[in-house]
C-alpha cells in the first residue's frame, strides 16, 4: 500500500509538471492558422488548424526547400490568400520562418490583413532591403534591425491587450518592444490573410517563407521557442493522455 500511495505521489508531481511546461500544438483552440508549407506543388497551401483557413497561391508562388521540409517561394510576383481570421481588439501572435533576398523593391511585405489604409486597421508585416523588420499597425509601427540575406530567421509578431505592450521576437528573443504610438490594440474587422504581400497594396516579398502560425493569445517566451519548431513533429510525440503516459513512465 505503502508502495502505491508513494507511486501516486510521483505520478501526480510528474503530470503537473508536464502540465507546467506543456507544448503548443497546431490542434490548440487557440491556433487559427498553421501552414507549415510542406505541399511542395501546386497552388494550395493547407492549414492544418481546427478552423480550415486554407491558403491559395495567387500569382508566381513556387515551392522551395524550407526549414523544414518545403516552403513558399516568392521573387514579388505572387502571395498565398488565406481568409479572413478575426485579430482585432485581442491578443496574439503571429510568427514564421523568413529567408528574405533583401533584393529589389526596398519595402516587402511577409503578412497583411488590410480593412482600410488608415491607423490601426491595416497590419502590414515587413521587411526591408536594408534588413528592417516592421511590425506596421498603419501609421503606428514598431521597427527593429535583424534581418540579413539569405539566412533564415524566426519572427514572432506579439501583442498582449492585458500587458499593454506589444513586442518583436527574433529567433526567440525579444528584440523590439513598445505600447502602441497610437493605441495599441489593432482595429481592423475586414480583409484577407495574406502571407507574402500586403494585398491590393502590392509591397510583394522576395524570398522564403515557412511554418506560418497565428495564434489567438500571446505566447510565452517558451512557447515562442516551441513555435521556431516544426509542429506536425512536435504533436507527434505529445502524449493524447498525459497521465496514461506518465504512469508508463514511472513503471519502466
């Protein structure tokens, strides 16, 4: 008896810290998109989130080697459509692996969401040829320097309504930070999700783009680190029944 009650003990320790330190997955309510660009033909991009946001290239959109597995090509001729997810007056992060050429038109967009071009209603990701990174509310923007060519880089765009901050991660590390120039949460109610432009506004991107994510909070820092890995792999090897697999544990 003695025996059971102290296995007990150390099951229930074990689960609370998993529960502690559980990993995202792309099956989380909270996701909203997750394109991890593993298609490599064609001209749908699949979301592999609960909601079905589906993408579809638009333009010259080609398949390259990604980060993990394939990802989107672009060179300003194309964009991949996604449908409308609701981002405003909430918290959320948006993040991706970027390889970008810094050739060409000085101002690439990698995500937008447009209802009007006016403060606070178009988002518009971008990146520079100068190696800039802006994380555009339309005339209320946070910069940050980091983006070099030809290397891939993890950014994560975050913003916490209850913290009243919002912040750029680079390769998992803050990088950028400020509370909005003109208030900070974003206003916009319309508009395709696009990855790779900034919609009828053009700004197209030249370079690589994989394992796109929005999500309908704001991450930790480690689950931003959890979120530069490639999730399909990550949910393969998350436990459906935590307690179930951390009883096994404990009797091996």
């Amino acid at each position: 008896m003695k025996h059971l009650l102290i296995g007990f003990v150390v099951v229930m320790v074990l689960v609370s810290a998993m529960n502690a330190e559980s990993a995202i997955s792309y099956k989380d309510k909270e996701c909203m998109l997750y394109l991890p660009c593993n298609e490599g033909k064609g001209g749908n991009v699949n979301d592999l989130s609960q909601y079905g946001n589906h993408g579809i290239a638009v333009g010259t959109v080609k398949w390259g080697k990604g980060k993990f597995g394939s990802c989107l090509e672009f060179a300003e001729g194309g964009e991949v459509k996604c449908p409308h997810i609701e981002l405003n007056e909430r918290s959320w992060t948006i993040c991706m692996w970027v390889n970008p050429k810094l050739a060409g038109g000085a101002e690439q967009c990698v995500f937008s969401q447009t209802q009007v071009n006016a403060t606070n209603t178009s988002l518009h990701f971008r990146i520079y040829t100068n190696g800039t990174i802006r994380m555009g509310f339309y005339s209320n923007d946070l910069d940050v320097a980091g983006a070099k060519a030809e290397e891939w880089l993890h950014i994560a765009y975050w913003l916490d309504l209850a913290a009243k901050k919002r912040r750029i991660y680079l390769n998992g590390v803050q990088a950028a930070e400020d509370a909005g120039k003109a208030g900070l949460p974003y206003l916009g109610t319309a508009g395709d999700t696009m990855v790779g432009s900034w919609g009828a506004t053009g700004q197209k991107f030249n370079g690589l783009i994989d394992e796109v994510q929005i999500w309908h909070k704001a991450l930790t820092e480690a689950e931003i680190k959890q979120s530069m890995e490639d999730l399909t792999k990550l949910a393969a090897v998350q436990p459906d029944d935590k307690l179930t697999s951390t009883w096994g544990y404990v009797k091996r």
